[in-house]
C-alpha cells in the first residue's frame, strides 16, 4: 500500500464531492463527514490499514425512547429489516437511558492494501446513500405504524371489558 491515511481521505472526500454533490469534511477521527439537505450527516469511517474497506453511515438518527419502545421490541423490528434489506446494518447503541439506531453500508471495494477502483466507487456510492437515506425513512415509518398499533392495542381491553348491553 503506497497510499497515506491523507490520500485515502482525498480519494473518498473527493467521490463525496462530485458524486453526492455534498461538501465533505474531515473529522477529528480522520473519517470523511458529509451533509446533504433534507436526509442529515452521513460518515464514511476510514479503515488506515484497509482504504477499500468502505463503511458509510448516519448515527444515532432514530431514538428507542421517542418512540416509546422496549429494547427488545426495537431489537426484533432491526432484526426484521437485517433480514431483507440489501447492504444496511441497522443497530443500537446505548447513550445515557436511551439506544439510538445507527444505520451503516459496508463493502470491501478492492483489496486490503488498494485504493477502491475510482470508476466503481462513482458508480456506487449514490446507491449506498440511497440505502441508508431510505433504509432511515422506512424504519420511522415502520415504527410509527408499530407505536401506532401499540396505541391501539392499549385503548382495546378498556372496551373488550366492558359488561355486554342486553337490548329488551
């Protein structure tokens, strides 16, 4: 690997740039940080030893408590998208009495001591994106439809134990 750790931060900034249309920073880590209107901060964590090794992701963008869940429910329903969603990791991690959803696309883009091949990473990083942005919005749906039915489900013993009316 003739490539510094600058180099490797060039390359993806400069991917960023062109392909997502998005400034790109980088971070107190060295990992490159970007912003795009409307869908929030996404990162592209840097492996040192490893510059193919692409890992894309925004952190901490859904919270377990606003939407009154258990763990474990929010555990099962990022079970269920892990299943069938292509690319996307869906996880948690715990801040303060909370666990925040993080999402993140990973791929190794060429081999361990080589850049990622230019052409491909330009073809492919908008898709990645497009993962994550809608992976994101999915997943609030599907937990407000969930929060939504848990509503529900709460209102119906009040009714279901009501006396039943005799009509005379």
């Amino acid at each position: 690997m003739n490539e510094t750790h600058h180099d490797i931060q060039v390359f993806y900034k400069k991917i960023v740039e062109i392909e997502l249309g998005s400034i790109a920073d980088v971070d107190k880590d060295g990992d490159i940080s970007f912003n795009v209107p409307d869908a929030g901060q996404f990162y592209i964590l840097l492996e040192k030893n490893d510059p193919s090794y692409f890992r894309m992701g925004v952190f901490s963008v859904i919270s377990r408590k606003e939407f009154g869940l258990s763990l474990t429910e929010l555990l099962e329903t990022l079970n269920e998208f892990n299943s069938w969603k292509k690319v996307a990791k869906h996880w948690v991690r715990k801040k303060d009495d909370d666990h925040l959803v993080c999402i993140t696309a990973e791929a190794f883009l060429n081999s361990s001591t080589e850049l990622p091949d230019e052409k491909v990473l330009q073809a492919t990083i908008e898709r990645y994106f497009r993962t994550l942005n809608n992976g994101a919005r999915e997943l609030v749906d599907h937990l407000r439809e969930q929060a939504s039915e848990a509503e529900q489900k709460q209102e119906l013993p009040h009714l279901a134990g009501a006396e039943p009316t005799r009509w005379v």
